[in-house]
C-alpha cells in the first residue's frame, strides 16, 4: 500500500512539474480551436476548451471555417489554428496525407473512439412503406413521398458542403440510382435536424445521411437502412481538390469504410507547449459519452460550455488521466 502511495505521488509530481514548466510560456499563449457547430463537435471542443483553461490556466478562443481552413492553419504552425477535435477517418485521408504524412506539420492523436455513418429514415416511414435499404429510396413511389417542395423529385440530405463524406454521399446517391426521382441537399447539420423534426411532426417521408456521436439517434426513432458491405473494390472517391472532373472519376456501389473520429493538433505545439500536447494526446472520447452529451446541447438546448463542464465534474478520475494523474 505504501509502495502504492508513494508511485501515486510521484506521478502527480511529475505532472505537476509538467505544467510548472510550461506555465511561463502559456501565460503569453492564446490556443485556437477548430470549430464546427453541430452538438457532437460542439461539446468536444468545449470538453477540451474548459480543460485548458481550467487545469492549465491557458486563454482559448475557437475559429469556424472548413477542414481546409484548419489544416492549413495548423500547417503554418503560428497560431491560427492550434487544435483540431473533429478529426474523422477515412473521410480527411486525403488532409492526412499532405499534412500529416507528407509535411509532418500536423499530429494525429493515437487514441480515438469508433464512429459510424449510413443513410436513415424515420422508422414510422420505414415499416409503414417498407422502406429497408438504400435502394428502396430509388423507388418512385418512395421518392414520391420524400417530394417536400412539389418539384416532382425527392429530396435526401447529403450533407453539408466541404465535408468529405458529402461528395462521398453525392457519388454514392448517383450510383445507387437514387438521382432518378430524387435530388441531393446540401445545407448545415442544423437545417438537416430542423427538418427531420418537422417530417416526423407531420408523420411524413424523410431521408438522411446519419453519423453516430448525433443527437438524432436519442432526439428521433430512426433507423440506418441496409447497404452492400464495404469493401475497397467497390468504393473508389477521388479527391475534388484540383480535379474537375473528381465526381464523374468517382465510383461508389458499397457502404463506406469504418469511420474513427480523433483529435489533431499543430505540430509546433510540441515546442510551444509541451504539455498541452501530452493532454491532447491522453484524450479518449468513447461514442456513448458524445451522443448524450449531443442530445443534452442539440435537443435540449443546453449551452455547450455547461454540457462540457458538467460532464468534467463527473468524471474527475477519467480527465485526471488525461493529464498523467
């Protein structure tokens, strides 16, 4: 027990004299965090925000823009953007590969947690019309029923435009053959959850692409439809950028790979402060955790910061792991 005691205060020790180090140079920092706004992301980034300033007395403020935006900023390494918490792969594989693998300015956390994606209808619509599989929302009188705007064709929300599993989901809905009596949305993660609630208020179709950590999967009764298994061979999406004509090269007839979501950070933050990465690099998110906390912000209108900071007071020993303790 003593033996026990005394590596326990050794560690603390060393964490501590981890922080005393740094602190000189973090009283001069302010960090930037990669900000997207739909709940999931909303309470990773204010999980990480509160820990900084509260356990490391470091000044942060968060910057919206695009996974292009965040990367180069990262890239530069002078501050525009330090971290970045909405790391999902496969979909930024193309980002990891300049970045990461090719420049080394920017650093992947090893630890992640698992994610998923697919295409969703309320379940209501799913057993009332038989609608099971992706294929179904090819059926005219389906697509009928996903007509919200009267111009004859069926609308499926994709995602928004910029993320990479949008122009995934673009080529998947042409090769599917669901652009024959539909049409793909692209708009925020809030308009697609504003007009799902409104299609389920009304008891009417609704088709969407759905990721776990989402509020949607608590807030609505809904359910993934099938898709053929991924597999290499048949999931081939090539990068838009500086290619034209990526959407025609593309070809995608199978589910997409499985999906990991992690943290990334400036790889000049291992000089500047050394033990803000540590931190970083001890974070371990888990898909349950982020679900509730999204549906405590998305559906029940929870402030982020508030969601975060609770869920901080309540698991004390698991963020104390985070910083070596």
């Amino acid at each position: 027990m003593r033996h026990e005691c005394k590596s326990l205060l050794r560690r603390v020790a060393l964490a501590m004299a981890v922080v005393l180090a740094s602190s000189a140079s973090m009283a001069a920092e302010k960090l930037m965090i990669a900000e997207f706004k739909y709940p999931a992301a909303a309470f990773r980034v204010n999980v990480i925000k509160v820990l900084l300033e509260e356990r490391l007395g470091l000044e942060s403020d968060t910057a919206t823009g695009d996974h292009a935006m965040f990367y180069a900023g990262m890239h530069r390494g002078k501050g525009d953007i330090d971290i970045h918490p909405e790391i999902w792969q496969p979909n930024q594989k193309n980002f990891k590969a300049e970045y990461v693998d090719g420049h080394g300015t920017v650093v992947y956390s090893d630890k992640y947690h698992d994610a998923k994606s697919g295409f969703c209808v309320p379940r209501y619509f799913s057993e009332e019309h038989n609608v099971k599989s992706i294929f179904d929302l090819g059926r005219p009188d389906v697509a009928k029923m996903l007509d919200s705007d009267g111009n004859g064709k069926g609308e499926i929300w994709i995602g928004k435009s910029g993320w990479a599993s949008t122009n995934e989901n673009h080529v998947k809905a042409r090769d599917y053959g669901l652009l024959t009596f539909n049409e793909v949305t692209k708009a925020d993660a809030a308009v697609n959850v504003a007009a799902l609630n409104d299609a389920v208020r009304k008891h009417e179709g609704y088709a969407f692409y759905c990721a776990r950590p989402e509020e949607v999967w608590i807030r609505f009764d809904i359910v993934e439809l099938e898709e053929p298994p991924f597999d290499p061979s048949c999931h081939k999406i090539i990068n838009a950028k500086g290619n034209p004509e990526w959407f025609e090269q593309s070809k995608i007839t199978c589910k997409g790979a499985p999906k990991t979501v992690r943290v990334a950070w400036s790889k000049s933050l291992e000089e500047r402060l050394p033990a803000v990465t540590s931190f970083l690099a001890n974070i371990d998110f888990d898909l349950d955790m982020v679900t509730a906390a999204s549906y405590e912000i998305g559906a029940g209108k929870r402030d982020p910061h508030d969601v975060a900071k609770e869920w901080i007071d309540n698991n004390k020993e698991r963020v104390d792991s985070w910083f070596g303790m």
